[in-house]
C-alpha cells in the first residue's frame, strides 16, 4: 500500500511478474516480507521507494543490523538474504523503466570505497548448521513430542494426542533427509511399502516441492511402519470426525482423484463436475491441499499429514510443532533444541560418516573392490549429494566438511580391524571434538547431559 492507503501498482505488479513467480515457494514467502520491511522504512522516512539512493540502503543496513535503538537487530546472514530480496525487486523495477536506478545496482567506487557492496556482509558463513547424534535425536524426540519425561519416564500428565503424528513425521525427517516442505507435503500415493525385505525403501518427490528438482528418495521401513500407525489410527479418527461433523462437504476448491496414472499424471474431477489432468509433479504446497481421495467409508485427504479437525495440514505447522516440543525439552531440563531442517542435517552427517567409515576402514574387502565400489558408485560425497537431492556437489561439501574433515587420516591412523565400534558410538566420538553436533553424555547413575 502506498502511504495515502491506496494499492501501489508498480509493486503489486512486481509480486504477478514472473521474475517473482519464477522463484522457488520458499524464497517467494522469505522474499515478501523483506521486500516490504525496506518500503516500510523508506514510507515511514517520508521517502519514495523510486527515490531510494545507494545512501538509503546504507541508512536501512545500520538500523537493520547494528541500531541499538532495533529491539530486532539480524545477524549477516538474515542481512544477505534482504540484499538479495532487494535487488530482485529494483532490478526488474529498473528493467521496467520505473527506476532510473538500482540503490543495489552496479555502482563506481568513490574515493571513499563507497559501493554497495560494501554493505554485503563479510562475516557472512555460507552455512551454519547443527546436527543431531542419534542418542541427542532420541532424547529430543521421546521428552519434546513423545510425553516422556527428563528421567526417562513416561509423564503420567502427558496428553498428547498428535504424539502418534509427530513421532511419525519426526522419524520420517531423520531417515530419509527430505526437506521440510518435501516430507511435510507427501501424499499417500508417495509413500511406499515397508517392504521387510530391506532396510530403505525408494520412493519419489514431485519437482514443485523439491525446489523444481523431481528426486527419488529413501525412507527406512522403520519410519514407514510409524507412519502405518498413523495412518491407520490417529489419522483414521480425525478422519472419522471430519466426515461426522460435514467438514469435506463445502469445500469449494476440492479436486477428487480418478486416478493416478504410470506416468505420474493426476487425473481429477472438480466439485463442479469438470475433469483434470495434471502432473504430479507440477503440484505445489497449495495445489495438494485440495486434492482428495474416495475410499469404502468416503471422502478423505490426499495428503499424508492431517490436523485434529481432520484437514490437511500446511507444511509451516510443524515448525509451530517443534517449537512446542523445545519448550516442553528446556521445561523439564533437557539443553536439546531441534528444528525439522536439523533432521536433515543430522541424517546426512549420518550417512556421511557411515560411508566414509565404509570406504576407509577394510571391512573385509580389497583395496581392489574398494576401488571397484568407488567406480560404480562414486565417493561417499556423492552419494550423500544424491540422498539430499543437492544440484551441486560444492553445497553438500560445504555443509558437512566442518564436522568430518580429519576423519579420513583419524581412521587410517587408528585402523583397528578387530575394533567393533558402531556408527553410533563413531558419531558420538566425532561430536566430542566436532563444533555444531549435539550429544548426550550418559553417566553411571543413569543421568545425562548435553
């Protein structure tokens, strides 16, 4: 809105743009809000956004960044990301003749040094990542979502009725590494079978919620038989009472599936009668929210993850779920904090350091089939690339190098064949050295800490 209440059109226009809507869900929704914190600040300085000068952005970084009169100061990476929110707008304000020029734009140094990029922060770590060992994980996991308590008993208060929906979702984050967005927006024909046969089963996620990139994706059948649980019990019973009170009767953007063909096409009919056929992998966050499926007992979502009213949940809840389960952690003395993309993180230096421990430590085979297994599958840098579905090999070094660099010469130092040391217990010798990577330390008397 423009300061005397009235749309701006200029700026609307950018959010319909292409430029804009080209961009992945995520940063369009992390994009919007910065966007609008700096026209705020201009607006609110008297300022026209097409008047803004390298000077106002410099003025904006200050008050942003290191005012002590900003109760909300940002860190350099959080600054980086409005850097980048701001260019994107003034570049295709510029290329639409709205703007001379960019107050983020190509700029000539003064004498001075005085350049917009100056204002890029130096300090800024392209990463900052923390990981979970599997006893943390599994600390967190049974006293944050699962109604334990610190000692390790159950909590005779504890009414939690999603905790068999959390479990389920947090055990599917910690062995497949989907992203938030990914795992969150599942749906039923998404999953696959707990096949007993194997310990991961393979499945796939659609391009429009792994970031344009169609992947496939491995889940341990010990995940998929919580979801199982779910599925056939708490998700059943808020079905059961969405259906009873009428909740999926006036639901005016429902798509009902015919079906799903082999070449991943969906094909629907609208409330309206009309039929549809859309790629599955062309749906968004928001197209799955709308698709449903008819069963022997009638309508039900589509999607995997439902809330108590029986609807489909959005994938951003479950930061709010997390949230919880940290405050229930620091209530009852457990120094754990998790996020979702922390699961990612931990289940990626998991199989990371499981691969390397593979390839470096003898394990029975010949320096020969060792070079033979690097042939066919590539190092174990790549292999985790592939688990996590990165476009670039670099972004997966640059995130875990940090806790595993040395680990290598560690193991050709200390090869010991008769060593039977678990992963388990190899991540926990990691994290004792390691910056970033929580664990518990259990003692004697049966306490732990962090």
């Amino acid at each position: 809105m423009a300061p005397d209440g009235r749309p701006d059109v200029e700026v609307l226009e950018f959010f319909r743009s292409a430029a804009f809507q080209s961009l992945a869900a995520g940063s369009q929704e992390s994009y919007a809000p910065d966007i609008q914190l700096f026209l705020s600040f201009l607006s609110v300085q008297g300022i026209d956004w097409r008047a803004a000068t390298f000077e106002h952005l410099a003025d904006y970084e200050f008050w942003r960044r290191r005012d002590q009169q900003n109760p909300d100061r940002v860190g350099a990476g959080t600054f980086s990301r409005d850097l980048a929110a701001i260019k994107k707008f003034y570049d295709w304000q510029q290329w639409r003749g709205n703007v001379a020029a960019s107050p983020i734009g190509p700029r000539t140094p003064s004498s001075t040094g005085d350049s917009s990029s100056r204002l890029q922060p130096s300090a800024v770590r392209s990463v900052q990542l923390k990981w979970l060992t599997p006893r943390a994980y599994r600390r967190w996991r049974d006293v944050g979502i699962g109604g334990y308590r610190g000692d390790g008993r159950r909590d005779a208060t504890w009414r939690g009725r999603n905790d068999g929906r959390n479990l389920a979702f947090a055990e599917a984050l910690w062995s497949s590494g989907l992203r938030l967005r990914e795992a969150g927006t599942l749906v039923l024909s998404e999953i696959p079978s707990a096949d007993g046969q194997v310990r991961y089963a393979k499945a796939r996620v659609g391009q429009a919620v792994a970031k344009g990139r169609g992947r496939d994706f491995w889940i341990s059948t010990g995940a998929l038989k919580h979801i199982d649980n779910y599925v056939v019990s708490t998700r059943a019973a808020a079905i059961h009472r969405a259906r009873s009170e009428g909740r999926y009767d006036a639901l005016p953007d429902m798509k009902i599936i015919d079906t799903v063909d082999h070449h991943r096409r969906v094909h629907f009919t609208s409330r309206d009668g009309s039929k549809g056929t859309v790629p599955l992998d062309s749906l968004d966050s928001n197209d799955r929210l709308n698709f449903y499926t008819i069963t022997d007992h009638g309508l039900e979502p589509w999607m995997v993850w439902l809330s108590e009213a029986g609807l489909p949940l959005p994938y951003r809840t479950w930061e709010a779920i997390f949230s919880a389960g940290n405050k229930r952690c620091q209530t009852l003395g457990v120094d754990i904090h998790c996020h979702p993309h922390m699961l990612r993180h931990s289940f990626a230096l998991r199989m990371l350091v499981t691969l390397i421990y593979a390839h470096e430590r003898k394990m029975g085979i010949t320096p020969a089939e060792r070079r033979e297994y690097r042939h066919i599958f590539g190092d174990p840098w790549v292999l985790v690339q592939t688990l996590l579905g990165h476009a670039n090999l670099e972004t997966t070094r640059e995130c875990y190098l940090e806790p595993v660099s040395g680990l290598q010469v560690d193991l050709f130092l200390n090869d010991d064949s008769t060593d039977d040391t678990s992963i388990t217990d190899f991540i926990t010798h990691i994290a004792a050295t390691a910056p970033g990577i929580v664990d518990v330390v259990c003692h004697e008397d049966g306490t732990s800490v962090t």
